[in-house]
C-alpha cells in the first residue's frame, strides 16, 4: 500500500514538473508571439490611419471631381435590381420595393 | 565414593519477549513525511479538478485591466471600422537652462536644427533659468539631431498626441482632451476613465460616409439660407443608435482651440429651442394612445382665433377649413385643431405622454453637453400652446427619439452613439399602445405626399418619406422675434419605419435666386416663398435622404 502510495506520490510530482516545463515553453511562445505581434499593430494602426484619411469621404469626392467627373453616374436605386439564389435558381427582385403610393 | 549426581532439569523456556519494531524517531519521521505527501496529494486532486473545471468553460473575455496607462488613451472608431481619433505618441523637447554647459555653443546648434524659431526670446528663456518647452511634437530626424547634441540640459518627453483624420466631421461628438490627456468634451470626456484603461479601441454607432454627405449638405443650404446655424440627426428607430450628428458650425479638432464663441454650441443636443408644429405629432399620438379620438374623428366649427389669458392663438393660414379630420389637422398643421385635441386629452395625460417619450426633463445621453429643456409651470393656457408646439422647448436629441418611438411601434429606445450600448426595441418595454404607430405614420406620409402638406419637397422617390414640419419663432428677452427656427422630422420607410431624420435651420432667411425642383411633373419654383421648414429644412432634408438614401438601402439592407 505504502509502495503504491509513493509511486503515486511521484508519479504526481512528475507528471507536475513536466506539465509545468511545458506550460512554460508555451508561455515563452506566448510571449514571443505577442512581442511579435506588438509592432504589426502599430504598423497596422498607422496604415490604416494612412487608409483612412487617404479615403475619407472628403478625398474621395475630391477625387471623383478630379478624375471621373463624367465616367460616374447616378443611379436611380428603384431601377438597381438583386439576385437572390434559392434551390438553385435565381430570382430577380427590385432592390427597394416601391410602395403603393409611388406606383 | 562420593556418588553424586547432577540432575539436569530441562524445562520448556518460556519467554514473554515478542518481538515489536522499535518505535524510534526514524518512524515519527516517516509518518510526517506520508502525512505531508498526503496533502500534497489532496491539493494536487484539488487543484487538477480545478484545471479539468476551467478547461471546460468556454474562453470568457480577458478582465480588463484598472490600471490606469500612462501616456495612453484609446482610439475611438466608427460602426465601420475607420478611425475617428487615433493616438500617436509625440516628443516634446524642454531645456533646464541650469544644466547648460555652454550656452552660446547649444543657440549656435539649436539655430542649426530649427533655423525658424525665435531666438532672441530663448535666449531670453535661458536666462530665466527656468525650464521651458523648446519645442512640441518634434519629428524623428530633428529628435536624432538634438539628442546627438549630447547636451544634458535637453529633456525629451514623451507626450501623448490624438490625431484627428476626419477633421471637422465629428467635432461636437468626440470633443477634445487636454494637455494632461483628460477628457474635456464629448465623447473623450464622459468615457475618460474607460479610454484610459480599455485596450480596444471604443467603437461608435456613427458612419463617416454618411455624416459627411449630412455635413456637406448642411453647409450648403446653411449658405443659400443664410442660417447662423444649423444640426441634423439619423437615428435608427428601433434601437436608438445615432447613425450620424451633425451641429454647424462645427470646428477642426487637430487645430485644438479654444472655443469661447457660443455660436459653436452643439445644436443637436445642447441648445434648447421651441420647434413648433412639429410636436403636433406628439398631440396626437397622445389622444391615439388614449383611444380618444380616431384618424377620421373630425372636428367642427374650428375658430380662426382663441384667446388664452389675453394670448392669441390663430392659424398660420387663413385659408384653414373649419371642419378638420384628425389627419387633416396633422397634414394641414392646424393650431386651433391641435389645441382642441389637447384639451381633450387634459394636462396631466398629455404631460405623462410626453415625460413617457422623453421629450421633457434633461436626457441621460453618451455626452454631458444636453441641454435642459425649460421648465413648464403647466395650465389650461400653456396645455393650449404646448398642444401646438409653442411655450414648450427641448433639444433636437429629444425630438429625435419622440419621432423614434412614436413610430417603431410604440418602444421605449434610448439614443445611443456607443455601439455596445445598442439595445433592441424588443428587448426594451412597449410604452404605447399598439396601433398608435401605425395610424400616426400614415398621416406622416401624407404630409409629404398630399398637395395640402407642408413637406412636399421630401418626397424623395424610393424612400417612402413621411414626417412633419415644425416653424417656430424664436424667444429673445421673454418676446417673440421674426428670427425662426425651422425643423423638419422625416421617418423612413413610412410603411415599417427604420431611420429617422431630423434637420433644424437656426435663423435661415429666404433666397430668391435659389431653385425648388420638384420630384413629380411640377414645374420648378424660383425664390423661397415663405421663411417656413417647409421651404427650408425639408428641402434639405429631401436632398440628404437623396444622397444619404442609396448607402442606407446598400450598406444596412441585411442588418
């Protein structure tokens, strides 16, 4: 019984020392990969402050004045149309459905 | 002989020694070593429980931490994604003069770096022997040159900057911080300590496409109508999320002035105004909610002009029938009908009404620049005036959400800009009786639609517009002025209501070379005939549901 008990007892103590020496390494990939992560953030951050104001609603009027003033057009969105896909078939459907007092 | 003998008696040996392990210290040890293990052996079942039990539970999100982050503060992001407010980190450069070795050798190099900068008074400075700052938001390059003067009395400090990409567009919103990164306005004021210590980036209810079309056309009829200032709101009706909120004048915040001037007040939430007809929705709303009257219910013998304690309430038009339905009260925004509603309903039901939908008292909103609605010393006169929309004042925000939840089926919502902060109208208490939404956006409609209502210059084909117009002269020193405040509120669709949109024109004056074009075969109109919402603030209303419309029906239309 006693045997029994300290087989247990260190068995216990390495199956807790190698658990923990492999949390570890986890922990030190944890912390590499967070590290790593860390500057691409910050890179992401200001490329996408770069994004953002390079196609800011205000940018990208002054560009379609600059560069497609007549190649744009405006759409009447009652004639825009959608595709819905249903058991392999495609229904045509207006995109805004007119309303009784617009027929 | 001596014959002895020696009797030798062999007995059986009985011995009462048995034979025990002796009881030394080398036991008492072992005991309190197994005891010990026994423990160990416990706490680890205990403790691999434990681990099995959080195992199982499903990954819950990181506490956040209280800490308090120096030189930090969170970015502020739209519903999209695109950066509102974006932190970066800047070099300040001071000079401790003390610690200057020699003084005429750092001029000579400090000229070389910032060759335009005013020496004479850092000369000055350097006698002072004060520290100072040099230099604020330095570049890289010029922070390598300096910090490679090797001088001691040069101090770097880190600073934290928050960079504004969309310049004016959301000024009244996220409002500004100052040097020692605490909020003082807007939304960086009132979520301070969150944007502090959050490490992710605070996302709002706002869509920046959306309000620099609203802004845009705002400052353009602000122009034509010569307007000292104006504000819109697009609210989402059935959650109460604020899709865009514009005040102008407005202000670049990467400039970060001072604002003393109170013409940049926020008119949408902070500047209390009378708007007139258009609480005459309210009215009604009430006497449905009360089943006391019916759209078709119609008055009789309605009087040109009633007198209320020596105050005269008359038509705006003198060409009102006497006979009105209801509905065509709303539509043809009679007074003397809207009062006579009112009484109907009494006082105490009609201010219950109103408290109910948040149009009085101060709202609980994401920014503490709301305005205080005027308080009302109620009686037969003022229920008379209020009934119309007159002697009673509230800001735009409250307009918004009366207009919102008279309309989504009758569900108390509470506007919102901060994207967490969204509650469905489902999942919020139903404040009006069912019906009432149904019947008052009808009538909504057919003010834009019918030639008899005042808003026909929204009737935007595809957005099914209904909503109502709202002239209201404006109080100055306890007297009525000619200045006035024009307010159209839109819903739309009108049949299932999704947005509403409110717009006010502070002070607008006619323009007679501006062009009214219709949207059916009518033959367009030169010149504003009348200074009325319905020839102000609709008309801007019908152009920003134009440009608005098509990303609202594209961008939300699986939301």
């Amino acid at each position: 019984m006693k045997k029994i008990i300290f087989v247990i007892i260190f068995l216990l103590i390495l199956a807790t020392s190698l658990v923990k020496n492999s949390t570890k390494e986890l922990e030190d990939k944890i912390f590499m990969v967070r590290e790593n992560i860390r500057p691409l953030k910050s890179e992401l951050g200001d490329t996408l402050l770069e994004y953002n104001y390079l196609s800011s609603p205000e940018k990208l009027t002054q560009y379609q004045a600059q560069y497609f003033e007549k190649n744009l057009i405006k759409i009447d969105i009652t004639k825009i149309k959608k595709l819905i896909e249903k058991n392999e078939k495609i229904k045509v459907d207006d995109l805004i459905k007119k309303m009784n007092d617009e027929r | 002989m001596n014959d002895k003998k020696n009797n030798i008696i062999l007995e059986e040996y009985e011995n009462e020694f048995t034979y025990e392990k002796s009881k030394t210290k080398l036991n008492i040890e072992f005991n309190r070593i197994a005891f010990i293990f026994f423990i160990f052996l416990v706490v680890s079942i205990i403790y691999s429980i434990q681990l099995l039990h959080l195992g199982s539970l499903k990954k819950k999100i990181e506490p956040k931490t209280l800490i308090t982050k120096k030189n930090y503060r969170a970015d502020i992001i739209d519903r999209n994604g695109n950066y509102l407010i974006k932190s970066v980190s800047s070099i300040d450069i001071g000079i401790s003069p003390i610690e200057i070795i020699d003084k005429k050798k750092l001029l000579v190099n400090l000229k070389l770096i910032f060759p335009n900068k005013d020496y004479e008074e850092i000369e000055k400075n350097f006698d002072k022997n004060k520290f100072f700052k040099f230099e604020k938001n330095i570049s890289l390059i010029n922070y390598e040159k300096i910090m490679s003067l090797g001088d001691k009395a040069i101090r770097p400090e880190e600073k934290l900057t928050r960079v504004y990409p969309q310049k004016n567009l959301f000024s009244h919103i996220i409002g500004q911080i100052d040097d020692d990164n605490n909020g003082i306005s807007g939304i960086e004021k009132s979520f301070d300590n969150e944007l502090k210590v959050t490490n992710e980036a605070l996302k709002l209810t706002v869509d920046t496409d959306i309000q620099f079309l609203i802004r845009e056309e705002l400052l353009r009829f602000k122009e034509i109508f010569r307007a000292k200032g104006s504000a819109a709101i697009l609210m989402d009706v059935n959650n109460g999320a604020i899709i865009s909120m514009v005040s102008i004048p407005d202000f670049n915040l990467n400039e970060r002035k001072t604002i003393t001037d109170v013409d940049y007040i926020n008119r949408a939430t902070k500047g209390v105004y009378e708007f007139g007809s258009v609480f005459k929705t309210f009215t009604i709303a009430a006497a449905f909610n009360e089943n006391l009257v019916e759209s078709n219910t119609e008055f009789l013998n309605l009087k040109k002009q009633i007198e209320c304690n020596g105050f005269k309430i008359r038509e705006y038009n003198d060409k009102m029938p006497t006979d009105l339905t209801v509905e065509e009260i709303l539509i043809r925004s009679g007074n003397i009908g809207s009062v006579r509603i009112g009484q109907k309903i009494g006082e105490e039901k009609f201010r219950s009404f109103l408290k109910k939908i948040g149009v009085l008292g101060i709202i609980d909103f994401d920014i503490q620049e709301v305005g205080k609605p005027t308080p009302i010393s109620w009686g037969k006169c003022k229920l008379a005036t209020a009934s119309y929309g007159h002697g009673i004042t509230t800001t735009l925000l409250q307009i918004a959400k009366g207009y919102s939840i008279v309309t989504n089926g009758g569900y108390d919502i509470n506007p919102t800009m901060i994207q967490k902060k969204i509650i469905n109208k489902h999942l919020q208490k139903r404040i009006l009786n069912v019906g009432v939404s149904d019947k008052i956006n009808k009538i909504l409609r057919k003010i834009v639609t019918n030639e008899e209502g005042t808003a026909e210059l929204a009737n935007v084909k595809g957005y099914e517009v209904g909503g109502k117009t709202g002239t209201a002269q404006i109080s100055k020193k306890g007297r009525y002025t000619r200045d006035k405040i024009n307010t159209f509120a839109a819903v739309f669709p009108s049949e299932k209501p999704r947005y509403t949109l409110v717009v006010m024109m502070d002070e607008p004056k006619t323009n007679s070379e501006y062009i009214y074009h219709y949207r059916d075969d009518k033959q367009p109109i030169k010149g504003t005939p009348y200074n009325t919402a319905g020839w102000t603030s609709v008309e801007v209303a019908g152009k920003i549901i134009e440009r608005i419309g098509p990303i609202l029906a594209t961008k939300y239309i699986e939301n």
